[in-house]
C-alpha cells in the first residue's frame, strides 16, 4: 500500500482564525484541488438562498485495486 505524504511545513490552506464565508469556501476548496489533486470537487445541488453546495470527495487508490 502506497503512502502519501503531506507537506506539513507549508502555511494551511483553510484557516480558522478568520469569518468564513461562502465565497472563501469555494476559494479554499479550488486551491485545495490545485495542492492535493486526487480530490475530486463538485455540486451536489443548491441551496435554498440558489448556492451550489459543494462536496469534496477523497479518491485515493492503488493500481491493485483494479485487478
């Protein structure tokens, strides 16, 4: 099983100590794809205020798991 490795010296990409907003949501989830690009990103549908909501979904996998 492979192993990956983050790189955890870098500066975090979601920070905590500021208002979150939609808009950052959408920010902070594009430049997550861009960092870690097995993450697939995508809309499961609007809300009520007509927003897409977004999901991010984690695939990660070995070529084994193919066979």
């Amino acid at each position: 099983m492979e192993t990956l490795q983050f790189n955890r010296n870098r500066q975090d990409i979601v920070r905590t100590d500021v208002v979150y907003t939609y808009e950052r949501l959408k920010s902070d989830i594009n430049e997550l794809k861009m960092v870690y690009p097995f993450l697939e990103i995508g809309n499961i549908g609007r809300s009520v205020l007509g927003r897409t909501i977004p999901y991010v979904r984690i695939r990660i996998w070995s070529k084994r798991s193919f066979l």
